[in-house]
C-alpha cells in the first residue's frame, strides 16, 4: 500500500493561519514579516497594522529593554529561546504573552511561537503558590468588599483568622516541604468545611488562614461554623515528634469576631480584634476558638 501524501491543494497558508496559536515571521531589524490570524484574534490589530510598526512599539514600556536584549541574543545565533512580555492590545488592555522563538542563521528571520498567558498569570497571581487557595491580597480585596457592603446594607460580617499550632516545630521535625504539603492538605480540609457560597477562606500569612463569614442567617453560627473548622484539623491526626522528641499534633487555634461594621470605619476593622482573639487562644492552651 503506498505512503498517504498531501493532496496538490494543500495550503501551508491556510494551516498557518487556522492554527490556535500565535504564529509569525520576523527580521533582525525588528519587524514583524507575517503573523497569522490568531494574532488579530488576540490584541485586536489587524495584520497590516501589526507589519507597519516595530513589534517593540506594541511591548509594555517596563518590557521593552528585555525585549530587545532577548531579540538580540537570538540574532547572536542562539538556536531557541522563551521568554514573557506584555503587548498593548487594541482595546487598551495588556496581554501577557509567553513566545518561543527560533533563528535561523542563513536568512537572519526569527521564526516564533507565541501564546496568551494573559488569564492564566492573573489566576496564578491570585492564588498562593504553597496551598492553592486565594493569596493575602485577595483575602485583604475580598474583606474590603464585604465590609463595604456589611456598612451599607446594615448586615453582620463575621472575620476568623485560623493558625495552624506547632507548625515551626513540625517544619523543624519534618522539613519545610512536608511542611508546605501539610498546610496545603490544612487549606484542602478548611475549603471543604465551607457550606455557604459566600463564605470565604485564604491564606493570611506563614500558618494562617483567614475566614470570612458574611451576613449569616444565624448569628451563632459562624462562631460554631470556626469550631467545626477547628475539629475538622484535629481529625487529621497531623501527629509528629519535635526536636526534644516530644509528641505533638497540628491543630488550628482562632479568633473570631462578628459584627456590624459601622459606616466610616475602615476596611480592616475586624481584623485587629481577630488578631487579639487569636493570640488569647493561643496563650490558653491551643486548638481552641475564641470570640472577639
């Protein structure tokens, strides 16, 4: 049976531009030569408008210099490189591209793979890198929020901040990465006590964790709801033997606090008396709850 061929009609043109990803051609002077449709599809210009200008003029000013460094190295010869930068898009936005890149030392032209990281690196800079759940910020953003809407709507907002107890010690014991994987099966264990859509919980800082709880139906229930996150820890039997070879378990201590929040008063105002909550559980012995 012969080989399968491509047909006569077979179009390089037309597979370049049906391709997902962002595909072109450019020369050392810094133009680009072709690019195909996704290019279009992706920061709004058209391709007669992208080949009229140098493909620097469309980079972020805080890139450019690392544009043109890198533009150069692969002019040197280097056979292939990758790297990110932020191009203007025609609606004014700016896309985080990710671009592959290869010489070709006989012509001089650059031949690049590029794709849009833009959604994807605003996830990850809202995620914490160790757990996997919402960084600070996001934590800091969303209490914000919550607290302006609590002011305006007259309604209770209840704020925890959960730290795990022994965790130097544990990480001392077991080394930081089993470290890292503990706090990370802590927040799994904490984001699934959650019931309610709106209720939210972050990583604050080191061991903590922040929860918050807004406009609960039953103002005794978020209060409940943190000595249930608090069980939840301890059913874990994270259990380990510090450095004197004492035994000891990873639990949660918290703080809580729920009120309503008066108008004027600053995003963050329940944190603090969180914060003086939690340090009283701490001194009274760990793994407990104790209320603002």
């Amino acid at each position: 049976m012969a080989r399968p061929s491509l047909p006569k009609d077979f179009s390089l043109e037309r597979f370049f531009d049906y391709a997902i990803d962002m595909l072109c051609v450019a020369d050392p002077s810094g133009y680009f030569l072709k690019v195909n449709r996704a290019f279009e599809r992706v920061i709004g210009y058209s391709q007669d408008e992208l080949l009229s200008r140098p493909f620097v003029e469309y980079v972020h000013p805080d890139d450019r210099a690392e544009t043109i460094a890198e533009t150069q190295r692969l002019s040197s010869g280097n056979l292939c490189f990758k790297y990110e930068n932020r191009y203007h898009a025609k609606d004014g936005s700016w896309k985080v591209i990710a671009w592959t890149c290869y010489p070709d030392p006989e012509t001089g032209l650059m031949y690049a793979v590029a794709r849009d990281m833009t959604e994807e690196r605003q996830r990850e800079d809202r995620l914490d890198g160790i757990t996997l759940i919402p960084n600070r910020r996001v934590f800091e953003e969303t209490t914000t929020d919550e607290t302006r809407r609590a002011q305006r709507l007259r309604q209770p907002l209840g704020l925890a901040l959960l730290d795990v107890d022994h965790l130097r010690a544990f990480n001392q014991a077991e080394g930081h990465l089993e470290g890292d994987r503990t706090l990370r099966r802590i927040a799994e264990t904490l984001s699934a006590q959650l019931r309610r859509a709106g209720d939210f919980v972050a990583r604050y800082n080191g061991g903590t964790f922040g929860v918050l709880f807004p406009n609960p139906s039953d103002p005794a229930a978020p209060r409940v709801h943190c000595d249930t996150l608090r069980t939840a820890v301890q059913d874990l039997g994270l259990t380990f033997k510090d450095a004197r070879g004492v035994a000891r378990q990873l639990t949660i201590s918290g703080g809580f606090v729920l009120r309503v929040p008066e108008r004027g008063e600053e995003p963050n105002v329940l944190v603090a008396p969180a914060q003086e909550a939690l340090s009283r559980a701490k001194s009274q012995g760990r793994n407990r709850i104790e209320s603002a």
